[in-house]
C-alpha cells in the first residue's frame, strides 16, 4: 500500500501555521522593543560620585518624557517624572496594589482639571540606589492611563530631596549623603 499523494490542502494548512508562527515572533520581538521605547529606564542604575553622592541617570522616552521603574514600598512600578506635581500622585489600583492608606479626602487640579483624592504616604521609594523615605502622596481614583496601564506621577515631594540636572535627553538624579 502506498501512501496518499500530498494534497494542495496539506499545503495550504503548513503554509497557515508557518504564517502564524512567524506572525507570533515578529509579535513578541517587536512588543520588546516598543516597550523598550516607551520606558527606557526599566532597569535603573546608579553610580557613587567622588563625594559620596549617589547618581541615578534616566534616559528620555520616545515622546520627550522621563519615564521609568521604580520600587515603591519594594514593589516595581512605573513612573512618569512630573516636576509640575506637587506630590507622588497615583491611581487608586496601583495603591491598593501597594496597600497604601486611603486618607482624608482633597481636591488636586490635574491637567484634566479638579479632581478628588486622598492623602496617603509612600513608606519607600528607591530610583537605583536612591533611597527616600516617608514621602507625601496623593492617591487620585481617575489617574490612569486609556490602555488600562498604570503608572504613577513622581512630583516634587519626592524630587525636591534630590539635586537634577537634564543635559541632551539625560535626566541625572543625585542624592547627597
């Protein structure tokens, strides 16, 4: 007996999953490095200067912002830097996430106007080998982003510890010891 000719239908079906695999690894390439583009700092590093002072670099993200992943409370979480924050402001998830206290209830202008929040308190922060400890937040419900990601608002509570300086699309965090 001998075996059945190959078919065109065989063909096609090989031809269909050759695609679809192909499709796969061009999706997971290229989702790495989109997302390498939208959060370049994903692993922050830190060097000690020659006065002791710890300096954490960030690179600026494809749309011009200084984004990154930082521990909040030792847990990862993006973040936008935003000098016009007064404080750390984040989505009422992400702060359940990191068992933040809901606290009294504020009013906070947001680019999207008056919003309502709650005072809360980020127990750590750390950027690299920068350290912060108990520092203002605010937790704002309707904070978030419209694909769904979450990813908070580093404000002034935070960033007036440290000295910063930008030169070209560099970002230079310092924390004096």
């Amino acid at each position: 007996m001998q075996a059945p000719e190959p078919t065109n239908k065989y063909g096609k079906t090989f031809a269909i999953i050759a695609w679809l695999i192909l499709m796969v690894l061009l999706f997971l390439f290229f989702q790495d490095t989109i997302s390498k583009q939208l959060n370049p700092n994903q692993q922050l590093r830190s060097v000690t200067g020659s006065s002791g002072e710890t300096r954490t670099v960030l690179i600026r993200n494809k749309s011009g912002h200084y984004v990154g992943t930082a521990l909040v409370n030792n847990t990862p979480v993006n973040f936008m830097l935003d000098t016009g924050a007064t404080t750390i402001a984040i989505d009422a998830g992400t702060a359940r996430q990191l068992n933040l206290p809901f606290g009294r209830e504020v009013q906070v202008s947001t680019a999207n106007g008056i919003a309502q929040a709650y005072q809360s308190q980020v127990d750590s922060l750390q950027l690299g080998d920068i350290r912060l400890y108990n520092i203002d937040a605010v937790i704002v419900p309707q904070l978030g982003n419209l694909d769904g990601s979450a990813e908070i608002l580093l404000g002034m509570s935070a960033l007036k510890q440290l000295e910063f300086h930008q030169q070209g699309n560099q970002l230079t965090l310092i924390q004096h010891n």
